[in-house]
C-alpha cells in the first residue's frame, strides 16, 4: 500500500500556526469528551540522562485515527544546528490498522507545542493581553512567537536566555520577521516584570520564573520542562496562579512545575483547577478575574501529533502532491 513520506519543511507548508491552533481546539475537545486512548508515553534514558527516547501513543475515535511519535530528547542541542526533539509521526487507519503516513516530528512538535500555547492563551488570558516575555530563544520561543501574535494583538516583545548571544540573534531575525520591535534583555526578571503573557521554552532545571515577578492578570504557558525532576516555575509562581493543564494524569506523573511544590506539601492535586479541553467544551471556566494569574502547564500529548498529522494527511490527499512509497500492509495472497 500507498504510505506519504512528509519531510520537515513539508510539514510547515502544509501545517500553518493559524490551522495549527484550530486543529488543536478540536483535538483537545475530544480528549475532554473522552473520545481517545491516551497512555502515559514510556522513556527510555541514556546514561547521565543526556538525552532520552520518547514513545507517544494515541487513538482518536472521531477522526478514525491512531498512531505513534517516537521521538529523541537532546536538550543539549540548544544551540546547535540539531534539533533538542527529533524523530517521526507514524499516522495509521483504525479500520484496518494500515499505515497512512511517515512525517517529521520536529517540525509537528514545534507548530502543534506553540499552536497549543496559543489556544492556552486564547482561552485564558484576558482579552487586551499585549505585552509579551518569552524566555528561551530557540525553536519553541520562535514559534511561540508567532502563534502569540495570531490570538492576541502583541505590542511589546521581550526575548530572554541564558545565551545573550542568542537572544540577540533571535531579536533581530523576528523582528524582522514580524514587522514588531523584540528585545532583547540580560535577565529573566526583567523579561517578566510587567508582561501580560509569558512563555517560558526553556531547557532549564531549576526555576527561570519567580512568583514575585509575576504581574496581577498574567497568563503563563510553561513549555519547556516536561519531567518529575525539573521545572521553570519556583513554588510561589506554582501557588499564585490558577493552574491548567493539558491533561491531569500526565501533570500528576511528569510535571515538575506541579510535582516539585506538592513534595514540599505546600500544594495537592486539587491546586490542578481543570484541562484545557474542559475550558474549550465549557465545562469548566478559564480565567475568573481581571487580576487572576493564569498558569498553562504544557507536556505535550500524544493526540497533538495525531491531529496535527492527520490534518496534514488530509490536505495532501485531498489536494494532490506528496511523496508517496510502497511500504506494504496487504497479504500476498488472495482469498
């Protein structure tokens, strides 16, 4: 049978951001209406933890779909010409189980991750949000980016890392980008203080984002940890924010943000107000309050993947184009 091969730059050709964040509206209604078989994805770890093999497996009933994305974590490739997630979508039919589609998952994890961070904030930060910090200037912060400037009207951009360097080179490339002026600054405070929105994408360990900076109705999307040892947040951020998530289980197992603070007893799971698909069905309400602090923590679910490469499969097969091999999938011989 038929299999389409998609490569990254094909991913971003035929995936917007703008589709991106409707298609993960969708994605994340079916997950609340439970319409989906989501396990907790395995992870294989190389010695001293230096980079890590990730499993994400998924079924969506309404889109008649299942799949898998395996993927390399290499957090030390920021910075270098490598992506820090790198490996492949395989999109199947649930009918048969035939496989559709082999497609580039650093290019799907980089729109859908952002694309999920905009829905966060269009559902949850308050409608006249327009001063942004986003912290990390790789990947992650340049698609974040973008998919902020779609859901809210940003006219302040503020750009940190730990690498000022690069922070720099980021300020200046999207700010061309984008036609709006991104600086850069040399602390992660100073990126904070006074920003409606933040996205933290960074590879750190240990906290980048102190509660005390955190502005009275600011909404946060926190991306870039995503284990049980490491977060962005320290506990007083965790504490005065009204927290959701993408998915409960997936916090209570592998958010760092979450986990950390309720070791130190200061929070319990009820502190985990909803998920974002309950917001986006309106079983549950966003943001209460003008001066409420908004928290989305992000892990990044296998169903975004699915939706995000089903969408694709869709698109080229409706619209013609693609590369397309024999891969197998039918028995030799007839009955």
């Amino acid at each position: 049978m038929k299999v389409l091969i998609v490569n990254q730059a094909e991913v971003t050709q035929w995936l917007s951001m703008r589709e991106c964040i409707d298609v993960m509206a969708e994605a994340f209604k079916m997950l609340a209406a439970g319409n989906t078989i989501l396990p907790l994805r395995p992870i294989l770890w190389l010695p001293e933890r230096v980079g890590a093999l990730a499993m994400m497996p998924a079924y969506m009933q309404e889109i008649n779909a299942l799949g898998l994305k395996v993927l390399t974590l290499f957090p030390n490739n920021h910075g270098t010409q490598y992506d820090s997630h790198q490996g492949a979508v395989l999109l199947c039919e649930a009918t048969h189980g035939g496989l559709l589609a082999i497609i580039d998952a650093s290019a799907i994890t980089a729109i859908r991750t952002a694309a999920v961070s905009g829905l966060a904030t269009r559902l949850l930060a308050r409608e006249n949000a327009h001063d942004l910090a986003i912290l990390g200037a790789g990947t992650q912060a340049r698609s974040h980016l973008e998919a902020m400037l779609l859901v809210r009207k940003i006219t302040r951009v503020r750009i940190w890392s730990r690498n000022f360097a690069q922070a720099e080179k980021f300020a200046r490339r999207e700010s061309q980008r984008h036609n709006i002026t991104v600086e850069a600054v040399t602390t992660a405070r100073e990126a904070v203080i006074d920003a409606d929105i933040v996205c933290t994408t960074t590879a750190a360990k240990e906290p980048v984002v102190k509660g005390d900076w955190l502005k009275p109705g600011a909404h946060i999307n926190a991306v870039g940890a995503c284990t049980p040892m490491t977060r962005e947040l320290d506990t007083a951020a965790m504490l005065k924010s009204h927290l959701i998530v993408d998915r409960r289980e997936s916090a209570l197992k592998e958010a760092g943000d979450f986990i950390i603070p309720q070791k130190e007893g200061v929070l319990d799971d009820t502190h985990i107000r909803g998920e974002l698909g309950e917001v986006g069905l309106g079983q549950i309400g966003g943001r209460t309050s003008t001066e409420q602090i908004t928290l989305f923590k992000s892990l990044g679910l296998a169903i975004e993947d699915l939706a995000a490469a089903h969408h694709i499969y869709k698109k080229i097969s409706e619209q013609g184009g693609g590369t397309w091999v024999e891969l197998g999938g039918r028995r030799e011989i007839d009955f």
